[in-house]
C-alpha cells in the first residue's frame, strides 16, 4: 500500500517539477524565475527523499540535506546579487 502512495507523490511531485520548469522558462520577471528556482529546489528535496524512502537507504537523505543547503545559499545569493550587483561585500 505505502508503494502506491508513494507513486502517487511521484507523479504529483514530478508534475510540480514540470510546472517549475516551465515558469523558469517563461517568467516575465527576474523575481518570478527566482521563486520558481526555490521552489524546484524544494521539489527535489521532496524527490529525493520519496526516493530514499522507496530504496529503504539513508544516502538520498543526506543528498537531500546538502540540496538544501545549497539551495538556499544559492536563493540568498542571487537575490543579493540582483539587489545589490555584487554578491560579496
């Protein structure tokens, strides 16, 4: 039964990941393709870790708590960048 949820997220998760994509592509504004940035960060964090629960392994959890971290060092930085034009100080 936890397989057939599990696939169900998958795909809504999968779906989500698309729709990201999408609006990365075709956002009219700079912030808008930022959001949408983070927001596939988040999707895949939500990937990897129904990955890691499918295989039963703790290595896409760890992979899913580095995305992290480095998703959101990235957001940071590039709303830094587009607000102030220099990224270190």
């Amino acid at each position: 039964m936890i397989t057939y949820a599990l696939y169900f997220a998958f795909t809504c998760f999968g779906a989500a990941f698309l729709c990201n994509l999408y609006r990365i592509v075709s956002a009219p504004g700079v912030a808008d393709r930022i959001l949408a940035l983070d927001t596939l960060v988040i999707n895949s964090i939500a990937l990897l870790t129904l990955f890691g629960i499918l295989e039963n392994t703790q290595t896409y959890f760890v992979v899913a708590i580095i995305v992290a971290m480095v998703g959101f060092v990235s957001t940071v930085a590039y709303c830094r960048y587009m607000l102030r034009g220099d990224i270190i100080e």
